[in-house]
C-alpha cells in the first residue's frame, strides 16, 4: 500500500507542503513546468534550494506579476477571512468564494477531480472564516488566502498529492507554534482562529517556538487530504522530501515528507465487555441499536453460563477511543450491569473503497476491499435486496445477474 507520512514537527503551511511533495517526484523541475502552465492567473512558481540546520531541501517561492507576496513566519500566506461589509479603501484584492469558484473552473489548465479538490479545500477555509467571524460563507472575503499565490499553493498540492496518488496518508501531530500573529483584525494568538477551527478534533501541540507553524491553508489541506493522525506507520520508506520555510529557528524550519510501501493497516480499537442475566432478548435488542447510534463500530452477544447456574449473555462492543466514553454512558443508561471490562485492541484493516455501478436492474453499490495481498468485491446488500424483490427474483439470482454485467 503506497503510504505518505508528513512530518508536521514544524507547522503546516501550502508552500512548505508544495516543496516536500515535490522532492518526491522523479523531475520535480518538469513538474514546476507543470504549475506554470496551469493557468493561475499572473503566477509563476520558482523551486529553490535551501538548507536549514545543515539539512538541504527545496523552498517554493510564488510570484505574482513578477513580485514574490506574504511575509510571514514560513515565508507564507496567512488567512483572515471577514465579510464584506469590513471592507476599506485602500485594502489589499479581496476574493469572495465566488470570485474563486470562477477563477478555479473557468481558467484553470488542470483536470476536473484537481478542480473539485482546490474547491473543496476553499469551501473548508470560508466554513472555518465563516464560524469565526459569524457571518455566512457568502459574506466572507479573503485577504492574502484570496489572491493568487494561495492559490497557488492550493492548486500546487491538490495537483502533487494527484500525481503521487497514495493510497493512504498519514500525518503526525500538528506543531501550531506559540505567541501572537498579526493579522487584518490586528494583534491574534497563535494558533490563529479560523486555524483552530479547521483543526478541531486533529491532534495538536504549542511549543517554545515563537511564531504562526501551522496557517490556515495548511489546515484546510491537511483536514481534506490526510487520513490518521498518529506516529509513523512501519513502512519501507524510497523517498523523503524536505519543505523548507524562510524564517531560521533552532529547529531546522522544514516539513518532511516521507513516500513508500506500508504492508499493513492498522488502527487501536476498544472492546467494552459486560455480562447479563436480567435482561429480555427485547431490552438487549433495544440496547444494540442504541449503541450503534452512540457510534459503536460492532456490538454482538454470546450465550454464557454465569453464576448461580443462570444462563446470561456476553455483550461486546467494538469502538474507536475517541467515541468510548459515550459508549460507556449508553451501556449503563440501556442495560443492568453495574460493571464494564475494557481492552485494548489492534485490529488490522483491508483498504476499502465504494463505488456505484449502473446495470440493467438498477444502480448498485459495489464495496472492494484490497491489502495484504488480496482483493475482495461484495454487492451491497440493500441493493441486492431491493432488486430482488423489484423483480421477484432470489438474492442468488440478483447477485449472479449483475455479477455477468461487471
């Protein structure tokens, strides 16, 4: 499984990830060719060579008629969306959502999934600036996330992460920086609001290094394109990409980009495990489906002799770490045990991905799974279901019919 890790013990910011990714190609000069020729209006992208803390890697500087625009702590754009009624005379171009959207699809040189993608990560942004300052995502205008070289740097990734085309993305915690950054508004703490916004529920951390890490765009792109949040999965790395910042620190300025083959994929999961003797099959029914409604991967049950020779049942219940709690309050609201035993668990994971198939007896929905050196395809059974009794034909019949389709 093709797996991409990016270091991110330095922040995040569009032209940092810009340059790693790029570092990871075979002629990442043919590529720079590439950006050039995708249309932003005004733009022009120039790969140079930096060295930080003795480590040699590549900074990707933007000009934009010519001049190279942002002064900020990585040499990036800082975001601080605000609606239009804020505006003044005499303010840097401001960009609307809209005024985007027309840039993206009518100018742009590249194909349409890239163009989803960059809007995508812009709907990401105006929802975060738009949380923050209180207004709808039609009144928000962008500053310098507006203009062209955080364009830029959007369409750079979206193409990059494009022609890598991993399979899985991973990312480690997010350094945010520590301090104030001066934005539009005037003075903010770091990390800045819409960057808080957009990093809600992905794991992150300050430090003693003074100054904005991680900026906005970064955030949007890592909470679009990054799967986990974690260490560095085991995997065979064959290239390494180094994203250089401007600004020189104790710690080498850069984010690192790792590329290589991961066999395996694995995630921490909790089992919940109680025994019942008092309750009906009704109430332990009642019980499942308010789990899996509280966020329960998988509950099952298992008939178990218990003390007092009373026949009972073993109740477990899978879940992810982050939804455990909830899950312990509903097993305690919806059954009678008085106790709960809890382990641990790794479990192991094929690749799975959905896709819609159109055949003679309707649209169905196809799930394939792939790893560990096999590969797997199952109809989706409401599908299959709702053809069967559609044209009053078996289960059996309805998978082999579209089974002879594919």
């Amino acid at each position: 499984m093709k797996t991409l890790y990016l270091d991110l013990g330095m922040g995040a910011a569009g032209d940092m990830l810009t340059a790693a990714l790029i570092e990871l190609l075979p002629e990442p000069q043919k590529f720079t060719d590439e950006l050039n020729g995708a249309g932003i209006p005004g733009v022009r992208f120039v790969m140079e060579r930096s060295v930080k803390c003795g480590i040699a890697g590549t900074h990707m500087s933007v000009l934009v008629n010519g001049e190279e625009e942002g002064e900020h702590h990585h040499g990036h754009k800082h975001s601080d969306g605000h609606s239009h009624s804020a505006e003044s005379e005499g303010e840097h171009h401001h960009g609307s959502v809209g005024e985007i959207t027309h840039i993206v699809k009518d100018h742009l040189s590249v194909p349409e999934r890239i163009k989803e993608k960059i809007l995508e990560v812009y709907t990401l942004l105006a929802e975060a600036e738009s949380r923050v300052h209180g207004v709808p995502m039609t009144d928000i205008h962008f500053h310098e996330v507006g203009t062209m070289d955080a364009l830029a740097d959007i369409t750079a990734v979206c193409m990059l992460i494009d022609k890598l085309a991993p399979d899985r993305i991973v990312a480690s915690p997010v350094h945010v920086g520590a301090g104030r950054v001066k934005c539009a508004h005037g003075i903010m703490p770091v990390p800045a609001p819409a960057t808080a916004e957009l990093l809600k529920g992905i794991p992150t951390y300050g430090g003693g290094i003074k100054g904005e890490l991680c900026t906005p765009t970064g955030a949007a792109l890592l909470r679009r394109f990054v799967g986990e949040f974690g260490d560095m999965p085991v995997m065979r790395t064959e290239k390494i990409g180094y994203g250089m910042g401007k600004k020189d620190f104790e710690t080498a300025n850069c984010l690192r980009a790792m590329l290589g083959e991961c066999e395996e994929q694995t995630e921490e999961i909790t089992e919940l495990t109680f025994n019942v003797d008092d309750m009906t099959a009704e109430e332990i029914a009642f019980a499942t489906g308010e789990l899996f409604e509280a966020g329960a991967n998988e509950v099952f049950t298992l008939p178990v002799g218990m003390k007092k020779n009373r026949p009972g049942t073993l109740v477990c219940v899978l879940c992810t770490k982050e939804k455990k709690s909830v899950i312990v309050n509903t097993i305690f609201k919806h059954t009678t045990t008085i106790g709960i035993r809890e382990n641990a668990l790794k479990r192991h994971l094929l690749r799975r991905e959905s896709e819609i198939n159109e055949t003679s007896l309707g649209t169905v929905r196809i799930k394939n799974s792939s790893g560990y050196g096999t590969e797997k395809s199952k109809i989706e059974y409401d599908d299959l279901a709702r053809i069967a009794k559609e044209n009053g034909i078996s289960l059996r019949e309805a998978r082999k019919a579209i089974e002879g389709e594919r």
